[in-house]
C-alpha cells in the first residue's frame, strides 16, 4: 500500500512546494518534465505492484479508515508537510477509482 500511495503523495508534497521532492528528482536523474513521483510509478508496474487498491483488496468502505490511519501515523511526524484526512482520502480515492479508468 505505501508503495502504490508513494507516487500521488510524492505529487502532493510537490505541489506544496516541498524542495526536497525536487531535489529527489534530482537525485533519481529524472529528466525534465518527468519527476520523482513518475519514475516510483513506473519502477511499482516494472515490479508488478498494482495500480489500485481494489487490487489489494480495499473498497470504498475501506477509503475513510485508511486515510484515517494515514493521517494519524507517527511516520508522519517528521515530514515537513503533513496531509491532511481529506488529502489522504482524495489520494485513496484517486487509487480506488483507476480501477475504471484503466
């Protein structure tokens, strides 16, 4: 599950300006237009993680409680944004719902 939520929060933590994602980037030898978020993306296909929760086995019902526990984690502690309930829950919803989009 971490594996497969990495790419969106890594978006997210982008989008909060956080430097630290770019230098990431960086550092994976990103080229441009592609970031740090992309290249976890392909690298979890490459290795055969799926592309959403419903193949994990989580469903709407799961969406709350898991974001829940996203947002209360210790292990968010010492990263420089912290999202919020509604972000984990946006980001779980985006990983629920590729299932229809492909």
């Amino acid at each position: 599950l971490s594996a497969l939520a990495m790419p969106p929060v890594l978006r997210l933590f982008e989008a909060e300006g956080n430097e630290k994602i770019q230098a990431l980037s960086q550092a994976m030898g990103c080229k441009p237009g592609k970031s740090a978020a992309d290249m976890v993306e392909e690298l979890n296909g490459k290795v055969g993680i799926p592309p959403t929760i419903a193949a994990l086995g989580y469903g709407e019902a799961d969406l709350d409680e898991l974001a829940s526990d996203a947002a209360n984690s210790f292990f968010n502690t010492p990263s420089p944004y912290r999202p919020t309930f509604d972000e984990y829950r946006d980001i779980l919803d985006g990983l629920l719902a590729r299932r229809a989009s492909g």
